[in-house]
C-alpha cells in the first residue's frame, strides 16, 4: 500500500478543512463525486484504526483503512495553485471515476 499525497495537497487540506497539529485525516472511496458518476475520494477528520496505512506530514495523520486499499493503493494526490485544482491519478486505472479490473 502507498499513496503520496504532495505538499501543496497538504497545505490545501490543512487551510480548507481546516486541520491543526495533530489532527487525523481519513480519505476513502466514495461512490459518486461531482461529474464522476463512479468513484471518487472522499475525506473526513477521523481517527486510524491499527491496521490503517498512514502518512505523516506537517503534523497531520493522513490515513487509509484496508477496505479502501483497492482503490487509493498508488494513487497520488497534488494540488495545482494556479488552476485551482486538485488532482488525483493512480497508474493502476485509466479513469478513477470508472476503474476497471477491480
């Protein structure tokens, strides 16, 4: 499992949420997302579970639980300032919104 979330992904998470020190951040699968119509990347303040896979960065827990391994497993997440976008790709998938070979 490995997902890489960028700096400026970080910074954009921590100002929008907004997240402190020591906060916890669980993306999952969600199913459905604006003008995806599948799959898109959801995100809540949680705590992880012992089997979550984490990220520390900026003092903040990004994490994982298993069931959304599938799914989030490769993906890397980045934030483009100048376009205003935040950008999710995973080699393993053409399209995330519809991945096929599940």
């Amino acid at each position: 499992m490995h997902v890489t979330i960028t700096d400026s992904a970080v910074t954009l998470y921590i100002k929008e949420i907004p997240l402190k020190q020591g906060d916890s951040l669980r993306l999952y699968v969600r199913v459905g997302g604006i003008g995806s119509g599948g799959f898109s990347v959801g995100v809540i303040k949680a705590d992880p579970t012992p089997t979550s896979y984490k990220i520390k960065k900026n003092g903040i827990t990004f994490f994982v639980t298993e069931d959304d391994f599938w799914y989030l497993d490769g993906m890397t997440i980045d934030y483009d300032e100048d376009l205003g976008y935040l950008h999710f790709s995973n080699p393993k998938f053409e399209q995330l919104d519809h991945p096929e070979n599940i």
